[in-house]
C-alpha cells in the first residue's frame, strides 16, 4: 500500500531537532526494515507526533530515503572515509574491509549494514541500489588511483575488484545480521586483504 501524506493542520508545528529525530527513524527502519514499520511506531520512536512528521518528512517514503542519506554520512559512511583517510589505495581498501567487519559486527543497536539490507521491493529499490553501487564506484576510483600511483600493475581490473570487494562487504553485512562475531568478520576482510594485497607492485 502506498503510505499517503497527510493535511498538515493549523497552528504552529512542534519544534525538534531534526537530525536527532532523523536518528531515531534511522535506528527504526534499520531495525524493522521498511515495509513492516508503520507510521505511529515510527512517530512513537522519533518522539513527536504523527502530523509533525508528516509536516517535517512529507511521507513515509521520505523519510526513509532522508534516513538512508542520515546513515550514509554518519555510521555508514565508514568506506567513503577509509578510501580517502589512506594514501595507499591497497591498504585503503583493507582499511575499508576491516572497519566494515567491526562495525557491522555491533555490540549496540541493529548489527550489519543499513544500505546493504536496505528495502528490496519497494519503490525505493533503485535508491538502495543506486547508493550500493556508488560505493563499489568508489571504491574503483580509488584502486584506479593505485594503478596510477604504480602500487598495482596497469592490467589490474579495478571495476572487477571493485565488485568483489563490494560483494564481500555485502556478505559481511548479511552475516552480522544473521549474528556473525566480529573475529568471524575480520577473518573474511583478511582473506579479502591478502588477496588484494597479492597484487601489490610496491
């Protein structure tokens, strides 16, 4: 069923900070997914009124993609910041899979990773793919500097390795949510590591 907007009503709307309510739909759709979290709990978990978040969010639908973007620059944004913080493409990369594996594997809140498992069929799919496949780009563009900086041979397949990597980031994600430890995590991002890191010119 498509979630509906609502008449905003009269009078002056409830004041909140935004991102902090932003957070809380966060951690609510990440916990219940998308399709089974229904307005009023969401309402409830943000701790303002329904109006108010109609007022603020304008749908459902909304609100989920702002919450998607809220998640990407905070908790999720682990790999946009590994990729950049590593002068090294190859060891960026490790860095990547390995922060994966330890903040997938949470000892506080829902485990995994939002974007991977995030709504399959409904009509904020294509954002969701969208937003996975922008991290497998980046994570190109980052070997591809590595090819260019001489650390691995001109003939490596970056979109290739790229989408390995991205596969075994999504694997991680879907194991912690199903309750992968972290020690199990890191082994697959070491495995992943030294399979990269065999490539290494330098």
């Amino acid at each position: 069923m498509n979630d509906m907007k609502i008449k905003r009503g009269r009078g002056r709307p409830r004041a909140f900070d935004r991102e902090a309510v932003l957070e809380r739909a966060m951690e609510m759709f990440w916990s219940t997914g998308y399709e089974t979290t229904a307005v009023p709990q969401l309402a409830e978990a943000m701790g303002i009124s329904v109006q108010s978040l109609y007022a603020a969010f304008g749908s459902k639908e909304a609100l989920y993609r702002e919450a998607l973007d809220f998640y990407s620059r905070t908790i999720g944004g682990f790999g946009a910041r590994a990729l950049a913080a590593e002068s090294d493409a190859i060891k960026a990369v490790v860095r990547l899979l390995d922060e994966a594996a330890s903040n997938f594997a949470r000892t506080t809140g829902t485990p995994g990773c939002m974007i991977s498992t995030s709504a399959i069929e409904t009509p904020l799919s294509v954002y969701g793919r969208q937003l996975r496949a922008d991290s497998v780009a980046g994570t190109a563009n980052r070997l591809r500097r590595g090819v260019q900086d001489g650390q691995l041979p001109a003939s490596f397949d970056c979109e290739r390795w790229a989408a390995y990597i991205g596969s075994v980031v999504l694997g991680m994600a879907v194991q912690a949510r199903d309750g992968a430890t972290a020690d199990a995590l890191q082994f697959v991002a070491r495995i992943a590591a030294a399979s990269l890191e065999a490539n290494r010119l330098r």
